[in-house]
C-alpha cells in the first residue's frame, strides 16, 4: 500500500546503477509507475535490455560496469541527451559473496570494494554536473553490515561503512546547491540474490526472521518506497541520513531471545 500519489514523479529523470536486478529494479519500476522517466545500468547489456523492457514506460537499459569511471560517466552523459535532464540518482551496484577472511584473496576484498564504495564514488562524483539543481536527490544503497560487524561478510561490511560515510561528506559538500544525498539500508529482503546468498536454506531463514522485530522479511516494493520517500519533496529537509528498511533487524535480537 502506497502514499504517493500517482504523478509524483512525473517530470523527473532517475539514473539506477545496478538497476537490472532486484531491489533496485523494484526501484526502477515504481519510479516508472509514478511517471519518472527511467534509465538504469548493469554490467550485462541483455540484463540491461530486458530489465528496461520489463520497467515498460519509454525505460531505458545500459550497460557499465560501476568500477570504470569513464564507462560510467559517458553512460550518464547518454542518459541527459536521451532523457534532457537528471534529478535522481541512486547508486545500487553491488557484489557479494561469503568467504572468512583467510579464504578470501587481495583481490577478492578489493573486488567488492571496488564494486561497492568506489562504484558509488564513480556513479555520484560522475552524476554531479548533470544534475538538475536545487532538488536533485541521491541515494546510495548501504547496508546494516556497515554498521554491525558480520562474520563472512569482511568486504562487504568496508565496504558499505565506507558508503556511509561518502554519504554523509557529500551531503555537506553538496547541500549548499541545493543537492540532497541519503542511503537506504535494507535488511533482509525476499527474493533477493544478496537472502539468497546470505540465508539459502529455511533453517537459515527462519533463524534470521526469529531475529527481526517485524518477525518477516521485507518486500522489494518495501524498499521501493522509502527510496520514493526520500526523493520527493516530502523529504525535502532530509540529506546526509540513512534510512533503515529493515523491520528493526539492526535492534539485534529484538526482545525475542528465542521465545516469540
Ligand atoms: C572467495 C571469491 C569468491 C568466493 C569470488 N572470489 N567469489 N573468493 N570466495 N565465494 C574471488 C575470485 O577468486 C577473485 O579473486 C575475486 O574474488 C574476483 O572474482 P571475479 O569472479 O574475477 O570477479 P567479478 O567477475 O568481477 O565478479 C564479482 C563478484 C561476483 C562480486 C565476485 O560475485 C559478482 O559479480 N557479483 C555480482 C552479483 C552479486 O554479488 N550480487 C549480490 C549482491 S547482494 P582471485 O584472487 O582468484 O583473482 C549484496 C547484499 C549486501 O550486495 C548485503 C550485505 C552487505
């Protein structure tokens, strides 16, 4: 069930890197069915291709990888002379995968690192010419393990604290022109590759629903909204926060200590 009324976005251009899969696809879509004009980027030009066509409403797919600024940039060069004007962007491309410390080489830490924190540094350094200011808005999607150490996770958890903190810089270097920047993090999501990779089988998941306040997991069209929310004018005083679209995961055991 959604607050928004169906024309909020209309007029408005969203750039979704990592748009082609998942949570951020949900974002896609419903920037679409609120009458944004929508772009998103993958790595994969066909994934591109037909996350744009599932999006529907004039989408377009394109295909960068995040860790190449120049790739990424010229993409959002393409976005402005296809689309006129770039209001949102949000920085969603994300690599993942669990491995102890001792099993994970220098290149696979920097490898997610290198998709996670400088892929968000490439994707918002790149955008800022482009957007339309005052009002344009970022959001960058983080993560609770940026904030709570997670075994198995160490180059995720840097990666995402540093997201953080690249949030909170650039909504005080950028604020004065009138460009907002905040971040979602979602806790566990359904049907995404991240509870895939995380929580694969039931025991798993159900272990992990056992620690969340809501005692659920959480919607994409969830997370979809709070990414609305921050990019309308309703959150016209809000920059340099992170959302948590989480089901109160983050407040640990919740009370539940196994007994509900
Ligand atoms: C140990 C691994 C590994 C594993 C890869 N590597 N998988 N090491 N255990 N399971 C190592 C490789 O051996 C290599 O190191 C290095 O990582 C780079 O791997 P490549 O396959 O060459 O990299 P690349 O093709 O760029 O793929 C990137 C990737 C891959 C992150 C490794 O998984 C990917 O493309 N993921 C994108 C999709 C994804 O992960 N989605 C989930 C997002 S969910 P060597 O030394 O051998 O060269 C999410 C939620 C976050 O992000 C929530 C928690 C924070």
């Amino acid at each position: 069930m959604s607050a928004f009324r169906d024309d909020l976005l209309a007029g408005k251009t969203a750039f979704i890197a990592g748009g082609t899969s998942g949570i951020n696809l949900g974002i896609a879509k419903r920037f679409a069915e609120l009458g944004a004009k929508v772009a998103v980027a993958g790595r994969n030009p066909d994934k591109a291709a037909k996350a744009a066509e599932e999006i529907g409403r004039g989408a377009r797919g394109y295909s960068c990888d995040v860790r190449d600024y120049a790739a990424t940039r010229t993409v959002m060069e393409q976005v402005v002379e296809a689309f006129g004007r770039l209001d949102i962007v949000i920085s969603g491309a994300a690599g993942n995968f669990l491995a102890p410390a001792l099993g994970m080489s220098a290149n696979a830490f920097r490898t997610v690192v290198d998709i996670d924190l400088d892929g968000t540094f490439n994707v918002f350094r790149g955008c800022y010419d482009l957007l339309q200011k005052p009002g344009a808005s970022l959001i960058a999607i983080t993560a609770p393990q940026a904030v709570n150490p997670m075994m198995l996770q160490i180059h995720a958890c840097a990666a995402k604290a540093g997201i953080n903190q690249v949030i909170r810089v650039l909504a005080m270097e950028w604020g004065p022109d009138g460009v907002r920047v905040n971040g979602i993090s979602p806790g566990p999501i359904a049907g995404t590759e991240g509870m895939a990779r995380l929580s694969p089988d039931e025991e798993a998941s159900a272990r992990s629903k056992g620690r969340i306040a809501l005692r659920r997991w959480g919607e994409i069209g969830e997370v979809a909204e709070s990414a609305v929310f921050l990019c309308s004018e309703s959150a016209a005083y809000v920059t340099g926060t992170i959302l948590d679209c989480d089901g109160g995961s983050q407040l640990g055991d919740a009370g539940g200590q196994g007994l509900g």
